[in-house]
C-alpha cells in the first residue's frame, strides 16, 4: 500500500460494519489516542502446533532388542510407558521361573519407591518422570524355555531420555506512519498501544510484552520520505517473559508478546500436548489479527485528513517460533521418534538458553546440562 502524507485521503477505504466488538473499540481508542496526542505536521517526510511425539496404544508397552539399546521419550513430569524387560520375540513365549533385574544410571539397581515401579512381570514404569531419571537403564533377565533346559540370560539396554513439548511464540511485525523519529510522540503513541493490547487479551489470561521498536526513513515512491515506526511483537507462553531477551510493558522496542500464565512445574491437566495453553494462545493471536485489521476499517470510514500516526495497511506479518528449555534440544537425526520434542541434552552436549539445538561439550557429563564446564 502507498503510504499517504497527513492530511492526504487514504487509497482503497472499505465500507465496513460499526465497530461494535472489544476489538472494534479497541481499534478507535487507539486511533483516537492518536488524535489526542499533538504532532507538529510533518513537512513531506513521511500453525500449526508442534506434533510432539504421542503415545499410542501400540507404543503404550516397549520392548527390547538384544541387537541394540531401544530409546525411550517420556514427558518431563507424566507417567512413563511400560518399558518391558522382553524382547518381542519373547513376548508371547512361555518363560519358566523368569527373574528381572533392573540397573538404571551409573549402573544402580533400580529399587521401586514413589516415582520407580516394577511390576510382577519385570515391567518398569515412572511416575512423574524427573530430569535426573533420564540415562542408560539395562535389565537383566533369566529364565528357561522349559523345565528341562538350562537358565538362559539376556541383556537388555534402554536409552530413557526426559522429553519436553517446545515453547513457541508467534512473533508479529506491524508497521506504523509516524511522527519525526526523535519525537516523544512516537514513545506516548508506543505506551498507549501496549495498554490496548494488555487490555484486549486480558480475558485469556494473557500479558503483552514490548521487545523491539525502531523510527525508519521510508522513501516511497512518488511520496517521498516518511517516518515509519517498525514494531515487532509476539504471542508467547508466559516462561518466556522470565527470559532475558524478551522485555515488559515498560520496554520500547516493539516485540510483543502475548503469554499464557501456567507454570512449569509439575504436571498439566490436559487432554493433549497442545493444552489448554495453546487454545489460548491461538485465541490471542486470532484477536491481534483482528485489532490491526479493525484499524484499517475505522481509517476507511473517516472522511477528515488521516492522524500524523496511523497503522499502515498490509504490513502485518506472521511467523511461528519454536524455542527449547535450557537443557533440552531437538535433533531430528539422533532422534528420528521424536523429531519435535525438545529432548534432554546427552552427556557430552548442552543447551545454555532458549536455543533449539544442544550444543557440542566434550566435557559435559550429565544430562540436561545447561553449561559447559
């Protein structure tokens, strides 16, 4: 869209239905702030949700192979599956007098207590599965194919490794005509955007957060220059505002994110992975999209000269962002059953912030590491 010089009509308005909605209001509020805060005229300047891995009722009950250690992904805080000291080839055989025993990491005999079961049958289930409970577990089993026979033994390993869904944002860019670059009205015109989103999705359980806003020298064809306000925001889960790239309401450059108030800890009463968080999400993204779209409308029905600040139209762009939890990284290659999950970093790797990949440390040795030391 040409970007027009105040007091110039605006190309292409659109006859439009009354601004009766949240949204609507919201749209000539700001329009109106707009108004009330007084520029010196310028002269001629112008989803897709992540499919985590998902257990089904075939994958409910993992056996092993004497060939190579079976890898397993368990939500971090969630109950595991049944990790069976089996392999299939045994599964529906008779076994006479069978024993079972499990080492986990660091080689220590695996002994039930609150979150550790074993069952009757060798089976080894988790119950709100822990950080420090990934690693190698390797489950020893002895039986005879008949009375007759002699004890057999097998050796089973398992790579169990704590898995997390990503946490993502839609991060929006908007762009503004605005006043000179240097002028307050600008950082009053910023402030009272903030304050009509924060209000617009307050209903969601949502808080708005400013990360990045930039003044640009825009020259347009047959326009001339103008001044553009660049505006980045996004739609985000609520463990992001703890993060340090990402700012509050008192920030001014223009990244707003949009994030959902649960916590991290312990675990979610959800259906699925996409939780009611991300309905949430997805409704304050919905409502953002709309408030710019209801700016355009409320500009489209004006007949007097448009305000020196106003939302340029059509320049209200989207994109999707994973990130994974300090600790945790995806890896499509090493781990081909879960190419989505935020998976704990193996020794020898670690994840510092909110990066989608663990890093190379040769002197890492813990799971989850965090540092490289």
């Amino acid at each position: 869209m040409e970007a027009l010089a105040p007091g110039r009509a605006l190309r292409g308005r659109r006859r439009t239905r009354a601004a009766g909605s949240p949204v609507s209001r919201a749209a000539v509020l700001l329009f109106l702030s707009a108004f009330l805060v007084r520029v010196p005229a310028s002269v001629g300047y112008l989803v897709r949700l992540p499919r985590g891995f998902r257990l089904t009722k075939d994958s409910v009950k993992i056996v092993g192979s004497t060939d190579f250690p079976v890898k397993v992904y368990v939500m971090l805080h969630q109950k595991s599956p049944h990790v069976l000291c089996i392999t299939q080839q045994l599964r529906n055989a008779e076994l006479i007098d069978p024993s079972f025993q499990w080492h986990g990491p660091k080689g220590k005999v695996v002994s039930e207590n609150s979150t550790t079961q074993i069952t009757s049958t060798g089976s080894l289930v988790f119950q709100n599965f822990q950080e420090r409970m990934s690693g190698i577990y390797t489950c020893f089993l002895e039986y005879k194919p008949t009375v007759e026979e002699t004890v057999k033994r097998l050796y089973l390993k398992y790579l169990i490794y704590a898995y997390r869904e990503p946490h993502y944002y839609y991060q929006f860019t908007a762009r503004y005509h605005a006043a000179p670059c240097n002028s307050i009205y600008n950082i009053s015109f910023e402030k009272k955007l903030l304050q009509i989103l924060s209000k617009l999705v307050l209903d969601l359980s949502c808080e708005i957060s400013l990360l990045k806003s930039e003044c640009h020298h825009v020259k347009m064809q047959k326009a001339g220059l103008q001044n553009e306000l660049f505006f980045t925001f996004s739609v985000a889960q609520e463990h992001l505002l703890k993060r340090p790239f990402f700012s509050r309401l008192n920030c001014l450059g223009t990244l707003i994110e949009v994030s959902s108030l649960d916590t991290e800890k312990g675990p979610k009463p959800c259906t699925d992975h996409n939780c009611e968080s991300s309905r949430r999400l997805a409704k304050a993204k919905n409502l953002i999209e709309r408030f710019f779209n209801q700016q355009v409308e409320v500009l489209g029905r004006r007949a007097e000269p448009l305000p020196a600040i106003y939302y340029i139209e059509g320049t209200l762009q989207m994109v999707w962002i994973n990130r994974c939890f300090p600790g945790y990284g995806m890896n499509d290659l090493q781990h081909p059953k879960c190419p989505e999950c935020c998976v704990i970093c193996s020794p020898g790797s670690y994840n510092p912030r909110d990066g989608i990949h663990c890093l190379r440390c040769n002197s890492s040795l813990v799971y989850g590491a965090k540092v490289c030391s």
